[in-house]
C-alpha cells in the first residue's frame, strides 16, 4: 500500500506544478488541488468571490490570503481529502503556510519545482488550457490529440489571461519576492526537496516520483 501522501508543489508560475499534479493525482488516488483552477471557475461563474477576485489575477497579483486560505479551508474539509492530497499552488505566502500549520494539517511532503525564468517565458507563449474542464496543454510539448480543441472534453483550447508575456514577468517578480521564501521555511522542517524541471515532460515525472519514494 503506498504511504499517506499530503504533499505541497511549490515552483514558480509555468514551472509544471499542474502538470505532475494531474500525475501524482492518478498514480496516488488523491485529489489534486489547485488554487488556480478554483480561482478561474469562480470568476467563469460570476459570483461574488470571482468578481471581488477577478483584478489580482488578469494584473498577475496574488489574491489576498484571507480569501485563499477560506477557499483551502473549504476545500481541505472535503471527504475525498481524508486519504490524502496534492495542493498546487498553495501556500504561497509565508501567512499561508502558518495558517495550514494552525488549521493542523500535517504535510508529509513538500516539492519544488525549479525552471529558469527564461525557460518559463518560453513555456508560457505555447501553453492552451480547457475552460470547460481545465486540461492543459502545451502547442509543443505536450499537444493535444485533438489539435486545437480539448483531447478531454472536445472544448476549443484557449490561452489564459494571465499568459501574457507582460503578465508572466510580474508573476515571476512576486514569485520570487513572496513565495520562493517557503522553501527556506519547509526546508527548515526537514520537508523539501528539490525537483530540477527538465524539457521533457516525463523526465520531470521521473524526477518527481524518485523525489517521492526517496
Ligand atoms: P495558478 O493557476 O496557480 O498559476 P501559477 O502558479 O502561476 O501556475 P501555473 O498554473 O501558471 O503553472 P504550473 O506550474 O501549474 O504549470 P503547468 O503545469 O500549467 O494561479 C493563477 C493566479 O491565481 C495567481 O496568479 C494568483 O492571482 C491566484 N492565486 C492562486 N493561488 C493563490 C494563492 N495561494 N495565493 C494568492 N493568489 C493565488 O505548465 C505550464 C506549461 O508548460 C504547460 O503548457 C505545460 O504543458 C508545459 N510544461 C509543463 N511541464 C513541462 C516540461 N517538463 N517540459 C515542457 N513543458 C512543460
């Protein structure tokens, strides 16, 4: 039986979180959760939390950490959590991991994924993601197999707002500035390790499961 799993993914905007997300997500049978995602489908719903969320994420800033550390709350306090679970893209603030620590989540695992900032830049320009179902892609690392529509669900692919170039850069500042400081913070509980992200998409899996297992 594999070993309970709560493990964080850590890296900087296109680094490939959700990408070996997905993959840990089916090879553990654990749910998969992105802050991200959960973000996009409240501000394509149109309710309170996307409209009142909606200018930090189009300018690449962070949405303020009360409002994700609710959303994780929620979402930790599901039963499909219970055996476990892979959180992307969250913490990414300093407050935020404090605050798993006072909700009293043990975390087993913590990765970083590390990608130069150069190679993001590159990666961003050809990723296209689902709206309808979330699935990403990449134009040539990872290409649909339904050309320009979603291999999941046949929805057309689009490319996220936030993938502009201009965008990217600022993410990329307030990655370092605000979130790169956790792995000194995990590294100090004896909980990282490093994952070197590689061109090739299953090289970065291999890596990531070895980090795993080690
Ligand atoms: P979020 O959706 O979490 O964006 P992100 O962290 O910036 O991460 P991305 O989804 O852009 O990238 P990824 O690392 O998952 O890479 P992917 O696997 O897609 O957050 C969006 C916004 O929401 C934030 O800017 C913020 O406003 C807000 N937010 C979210 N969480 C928050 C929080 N905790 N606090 C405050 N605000 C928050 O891969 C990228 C591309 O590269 C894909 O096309 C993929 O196919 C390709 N690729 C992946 N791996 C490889 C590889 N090894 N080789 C080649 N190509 C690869």
């Amino acid at each position: 039986m594999e070993r309970k799993l709560n493990l964080i993914l850590l890296g900087a905007p296109g680094a490939g979180k959700g990408t070996q997300a997905e993959l840990i997500s089916a090879r553990y049978g654990i749910p998969a959760i992105s802050t991200g995602q959960i973000i996009r489908e409240e501000i394509a719903s149109g309710s309170e939390l996307g409209e009142a969320v909606k200018s930090y994420t189009s300018k690449g800033e962070l949405v303020p950490d009360s409002v994700v550390i609710d959303i994780i709350k929620a979402r930790l306090a599901k039963d499909d959590c219970e055996n476990g679970f892979i959180l992307d893209g969250f913490p990414r603030t300093v407050p935020q991991a404090a605050a798993l620590d006072e909700m009293g989540v043990c975390i087993t695992d913590v990765i970083s994924i590390e990608v130069a900032d150069e190679d993001i830049m590159t990666r961003m320009s050809g990723r296209r993601v689902c709206k309808k179902c979330g699935a990403t892609y990449h134009v040539k690392y990872k290409p649909s197999p339904a050309g320009e529509n979603c291999g999941v669900c046949g929805e057309p692919l689009t490319i996220r707002a936030d993938d502009d170039p201009a965008v990217v850069k600022s993410r990329l500042e307030i990655y370092h500035a605000q979130t790169e400081p956790l792995k000194e913070f995990y590294d100090q509980k004896g909980l990282l390790k490093i994952v070197y992200g590689q061109e090739k998409l299953e090289d970065t899996t291999a890596l990531t499961a070895a980090a795993l297992e080690g």
